[in-house]
C-alpha cells in the first residue's frame, strides 16, 4: 500500500509541475513571437505563432484582431487576410 501512495504522490507532483508549465512557461505573448510577425504575413501564419485571438472585430474586407488583455497584448489590423498593421504593449 505504501508503494501505491508513494507512486500516486509522485504523479500527482509531476502533474501538478507541468500544469503550472503549461499555464505560465508557455504564454505565446512573447516578444520573441511578435518579432516573427511581419507586415504581409498572412493570417494563418499569425494564427501559428500567436494561436486564436483572443478578440477579433471584422468590418467588411478588414479586422482588428487583439491577442491578450489592455495590460498586455498584440494587436493585428488584417485586410484580405494579410497583416497591414501590428503593435504590442507590455511585452517583456
């Protein structure tokens, strides 16, 4: 019985480890992926560096698409699916 608790205690550190990595280590809010972002780029290209927006407002041909919060964030102007416009604020 010793040995099951022992190996239940062990999982559930390593779980608790890689839940606390996946939440904070892995953010995608990063200055390292908005210096890959570029005028011209595409927009599925930016969905494979930033993942889904968090907020995107269209308005005919054209959106504003915003990654994180007002403390934090990427803000991407596409129109016909290519990016025309980006910006950050907060990023470290």
């Amino acid at each position: 019985m010793k040995n099951v608790m022992k190996k239940a205690t062990k999982y559930c550190a390593v779980f608790l480890v890689l839940a606390i990595l996946a939440a904070f280590g892995c953010s995608k809010l990063s200055q390292e992926n908005y210096d890959n972002l570029s005028v011209g780029m595409d927009y599925q290209e930016v969905i494979e560096i930033l993942g889904d927006p968090d907020e995107c407002k269209s308005v005919l041909n054209a959106k504003n698409c915003i990654w994180g919060d007002s403390s934090k964030n990427i803000t991407i102007k596409i129109v016909a699916d290519k990016v025309v416009f980006l910006s950050s604020t907060g990023l470290n």
